[in-house]
C-alpha cells in the first residue's frame, strides 16, 4: 500500500486548492486574502441572511487544512479594536469545503458589501460600505486579465462578470460606452497577469497599485488560452473607456513592481500568520493581528504530507473492570498518547493517515498496563468530473476499549484483548445542479486474541441513496440501506438480518449550528435468538450537534438509537438509546470548564432466567474538567468522571469514578483528541 501510495503521490498534481486564508488591509481597510493554486472554476458571491459567501467552483483545501472539511475562525483578544468598531468590520470567517466548491462566509454586518479582486496569487475580498449589495456576483474562472502599461483592463467573453445591483443613474461615460457599437467594444490585451506582492499576510497591509506607466517597448508574453474565445489587441482606449473599465471591475488594476527579497514570504509563511502563535509581523502603520482558529491547526511539511504530532501524558487514578464479575477494582497508572496525523493530494484527492497509540505503565493490573492502537488510512479521489469516491481503513486493537466491541456498553467486564478492522467505501455521483446518488459499503470484523465475556462477529453493510443539495452548506440524503451479521461461530444466535430506510443532514442546519443528524425506520430479523427478541420493528437515529456559542464556548448534543448484538442469554441484539450533552466554555484566568452529562438505556428482549422479565439497564455519566494554557502549544488539563449502572438485575449494579491528570502538547498542530 505505501508503494502505491509513493507512486500516487509523485504524480500529484492536483486541481485548484484554496492553500491559504489570512487577514490583511487595503487602505487602512480591513480584507481577506485567499490564496489559490491551480485555475479554480467560476467564483461567486452570494449575499446570505448574516454572511456574505464567496464560493470557488471546482477547488478543495489544500493540504494545509488538515483534519476536516470545515474550519472557522473568530477575532483573537488582541484584535485590533479599530477594525472591530469600524462599520466594514469582519466578526467570524467560515471555510467549508464541499465536492463542487470551496466556501468563505465572512460574517459581516448586512450594509456591507464584497468586492473580489483576481490576482497572479489568488483572490483578495475587500469590504465596502453603502449601497444595497448584490444577491449573486459571479467573477468567471479565466485568469485575471491581463494588463499593459497604459492600457485599461476590460474583459473578454469568456472573462465576463454578471452583477445584479440596484439600478442607477448612469454616468456619462457609461452612456456613451453603452451606444458604442459590440464590435468596437474593447477587449483585454494579451500580457502577463498582474504582478502582485506574495509577501502580503496577515498583519501586513496590501502594497498599494502604481499609477499606469509608459507604454512598454517590449511586447508581453502571451496569457493562458481562454476556453471560449481568442482575444486580439484592441487600439488604446480613451480615457473615458478607462475610466469606465476601472469603475466597473473593481478586480482590474494595472501590474505593481516586482517586490524585492526582503518584502517576500512563502504561503507556508503566511498561513502562520493566521494563528496567534505565529512571529509577529511589525509595521509601520496599521496591524491586523491574526484570528484564533477552532479546529484543526496547522502542522509541519514532510515532502507531500502535512503533518500533525501531538503528544498527551496522563496520571490516572481510577476503577477499572478487569475480574470475571462485574465488580470494579482500582487501579494507578501512567498513560502516554501520542496522536500524529499525516495528509497529503494524491492527483486531484487526497490521502490522509493517522495513528494513535496509548501505552500505558505502572498499573497493578496486567490488563490495565496493556497498550491500544489505532491506525487509519483514507483517501478520496474524483473519477471523472461528476464521479466522487472515498476509501477508509481503521484498525484497532487493544484491552480497555470495550466501546470498539460493543458499543452500546453492554460488554465492561472479564476483558480480553481484540483486534477490530473496518473498511468502508463509497461513491457520489453528480446527475444535476444539485442532486447526486450515494452509494456506500462497510465491513466490520471483530477478533478476540484472547478469552473474554464477549465473542467474535462480522458485519456488513450496503447502502444506497439519493442526495440533495438543500443549501449551499447543507446536504441532505434519502437512503435505503442493508446489514447483516453472518452467522458467528462462537454464537450462532447473533445471525441478524435488516432492511433500513433513513433521510440525513449535513452540513449546517441553523445558524451557528453544524454537524449531522440521521432518522429511519428498522426492520430486523434474528431467527436464531430467544422467542422474544427474534424481531425489532421501530425507530433508529443518530446525531452530532455542534453549536457556536460565542468565540470559545460551544454545546455539542450526541443522539443515538441502534441495536448492537447481544451476548447475553439468548438475545441477538439489545436496544440502545442515548442522549448525551458537552460544553466548553471559558473562564477567568485563561481557564475553560469542559463538561457532559449523558444518559443511556439499554433494553433487552428476552426473558432473564433470574427475573422472568427481560433485562434492563440505565447508565448515567458525567465528567467535568478545568485545562488552561501553560505557553504555547502546551497545556494542562484535570478530569474527574462518575459513572452508574442500574440494572434490573443487581450483578450488574455499579458505581465507578476516576481522576485524570493531563499534560498536553502539541508539537506540531494538534489532531483532535
């Protein structure tokens, strides 16, 4: 795999990639610099309820946005507080990718306007106040026009910007542009595309445009083809025409001088200017300091691969279940987790590796002092323009980590070490402007390496569906999917069968609110189990809710109903619903309070031999913890947890609590814990 995985990479070279986002000033006013690769697809602004988004048709992230799809940012403490009180401020900027685009919402008031700009380096969106702003500006996906000394830029056909605006009274020069007959309308010349400062980032102000200069005696190089139409030389404009050119495209402006070396700066340079961490960048006159991210940071370069290496060192003081009973014994012990990430474009998709061991030491217990491991590999990659794919691989193995097995919790006693490996895959295929067919498979395989209270399964799972782009940030899908559990040999009792239909969101589905949701309808059939507990007919559903509460405060909600297999007496399977509930929320002293709350039923089907009525249990949990910043990229964090189990059956009775002492760092970016 990592021979193929070399051979893909030396052959990148993937389409148009939004590399970086900082902030910046054009004269004395605050902007948004994007800068691109490649020659992204048509680029439009869309005027919404509380943000302007600016979308880039045909681009993904580039490997600098590691870790996700949507990344969003807000004004740091030291923000300058000239920009926040000024009417074009910016209060929360939004990068979310999709299969089709790349998105920036700026969150601005709504009597500002955006006004795009293209340069060799990529886009700069400048905040304009007044006037009614447009619904939809769409900028073409030919390069910037090209500009030669003296001469003003317009635009070709293939080059055209579509603007709806309020009407005006026209100017003079726009009436005598518009009798002018199409044949004599100008058209951009052929030249080098404008020569534009790449030292700019955030904290630097943009190098302000020289006035046209002399014709040059030597003529340009060509531009790049454009699809649509050859462009020849026009005869010069006059004045006029110039000046008309210049009002209505605002993305126009002649070539600055080349800067020199000392005002230079790499776009690795100026994505670190995006984050408070990064070197400070002095100027003479107004700074923009950088906005602190939420999300994944950013990582360090090693050949294709951005990477990700954090490391997190743990004193544990809490109750494990390591007996035959379920009968919770204490346990001390030191744990070491590092977490690295590795992504990179492999041709127009992307590849991205992950592993992430805990090994633990000092602990009484033989079971608690064994080690987990989790690795993963995923790639997607377009086969052909409407043709999305996606391949995923996780692997895990270890003792302690019995919701690998079982994730409903029934399995938390007489442990025993595992091996679990899913492989998932799919496809989405574009058949309209906003309608796509879904199509994915998983296989799960669950392996004991040693005797435990639990038993070896597979699952498998087809699934198919049709998608709907609801809005430009939420995606919905209605779907059919079947699963099974073949037959195990330990348990043949487990054998399951089901048919579900379910509709999905993704995406955004409030304001500040983000994540998943997923309802359906379950059909399944276990003929082989107790007499009770051969059928569930009912509802399934799962979720994951985030909502912004403010710059660092957010409140997660986690919903789930499914049914696990069972191996308990002689159920198949087991009913299990949660609901649980997280927030962060900061405080005095450069402290935030991390806690959750969550509740949990579990209901059997079959009658327990000991009761005569089936089996019940209710689990209650909650942690609550304080993490503050030592110095950069280095934290410290303490957790307490408590967690009940009431249970109709009182073997299964139990009250457990830990402690948890954290030191986190983060040496390189930090993947999600």
């Amino acid at each position: 795999m990592s021979i193929l995985a070399a051979v893909l990479l030396a052959a990148a070279t993937g389409p148009a990639r939004v590399e970086a986002v900082s902030l910046t000033t054009v004269e004395s006013r605050l902007a948004v610099r994007v800068v691109l690769s490649g020659r992204p697809g048509l680029i439009a602004v869309h005027r919404e309820a509380d943000a302007a988004r600016v979308s880039v048709e045909g681009a993904r992230l580039g490997t600098r946005f590691t870790g996700g799809q949507r990344f969003s940012w807000t004004p740091a403490g030291s923000f300058d507080p000239a920009l926040l009180a000024e009417p074009t401020r910016l209060d929360r900027l939004e990068v979310v990718a999709s299969p089709s685009e790349v998105s920036v919402r700026l969150h601005v008031p709504p009597e500002v306007t955006v006004d795009v700009r293209r340069d060799r380096r990529g886009l700069l969106l400048l905040f304009r106040q007044g006037g009614t702003p447009a619904e939809t500006t769409r900028v073409a996906a030919a390069p910037p026009p090209a500009t030669s000394p003296g001469i003003a830029p317009t635009t070709t056909p293939s080059a055209a910007v579509e603007t709806r605006a309020p009407e005006k009274e026209p100017t003079p020069a726009a009436t005598a542009a518009a009798r002018r007959p199409a044949a004599a309308a100008p058209v951009a010349p052929s030249g080098p595309p404008p020569q534009v400062s790449p030292g700019v980032g955030a904290g630097e102000p943009e190098p302000a445009v020289p006035a046209p200069a002399a014709p040059a005696s030597t003529p340009p190089e060509p531009a790049p083809p454009v699809a649509v139409a050859e462009s020849t030389a026009p005869p010069r404009p006059s004045p006029d025409t110039a000046e008309l050119a210049r009002s209505l495209f605002s993305g126009a402006a002649p070539a600055a001088e080349e800067p020199g070396p000392e005002t230079r700066a790499s776009v690795s340079q100026l994505y670190d200017r995006l984050f408070p961490g990064g070197t400070p960048q002095v100027q003479p006159e107004t700074v923009v300091r950088a906005v602190e991210p939420v999300g994944p940071e950013q990582g360090v370069v090693a050949g294709p691969f951005r990477v990700q290496l954090a490391v997190d060192a743990r004193y544990v003081d809490a109750d494990t279940f390591v007996e035959s009973s379920g009968v919770p014994v204490r346990d001390r012990y030191l744990e070491l987790a590092p977490r690295v990430t590795a992504d990179a474009p492999v041709s127009e998709g992307r590849l991205t590796l992950g592993y992430r061991p805990a090994l633990r030491a000092f602990a009484t217990y033989d079971e608690v002092n064994s080690s987990s491991h989790r690795l993963s590999a995923e790639v997607e990659l377009p086969a052909g323009p409407s043709v999305r794919l996606r391949a995923k691989d996780s692997f895990v193995s270890g003792v302690l980590d019995t919701r690998e097995v079982d994730p409903g919790g029934e399995y938390f006693f007489d442990l025993g070490r595992f091996h679990r490996n899913t492989l998932e895959g799919g496809a989405s295929v574009i058949v309209g402007p906003r309608t796509s067919l879904e199509v994915g498979g998983s296989l799960n395989s669950v392996r004991f390496r040693e005797e435990s209270s639990f038993f070896d399964y597979d699952s498998r799972l087809a699934s198919a569906g049709v998608g709907y782009e609801l809005t430009p940030t939420l995606k919905g899908i209605l779907s059919y999917a079947y699963d099974q559990v073949p037959t195990p040999a330990e348990r043949p009792l487990a054998e399951t069968k089901a048919h579900s239909g379910q509709v999905s969101f993704y995406g955004d589905l409030g304001r500040l609110l983000s994540g998943s949701l997923s309802f359906g309808y379950r059909s399944q059939n276990s003929p082989n189990a107790g007499p009770e507990g051969r059928q569930y007919r009912g509802v399934v559903m799962s979720g994951s809710l985030t909502r912004q509460l403010g710059p660092e405060s957010t409140f997660s909600l986690y919903l789930n109903r499914s049914t696990p297999v069972s191996a308990f007496e002689e159920n198949a399977f087991y009913v299990s619903t949660g609901i649980q509930g997280a927030a962060r929320v900061p405080l005095f002293l450069q402290l935030q309070l991390q806690g959750g709350l969550g509740y949990q039923w579990n209901d059997y089907r079959t009658v327990a031999e000991e009761l005569g009525a089936p089996r019940e249990d209710r689990i209650l949990a909650l942690y609550v913890g304080l993490r503050r910043p030592i110095r950069r990229q280095f934290f410290v964090s303490a957790t307490y947890r408590r967690e009940e189990r009431l249970s109709n059956l009182d073997r299964f009775d139990t009250n457990t609590d830990g402690f948890f002492l954290q030191l986190e760092w983060d040496i390189f970016g930090s993947p999600s814990r």
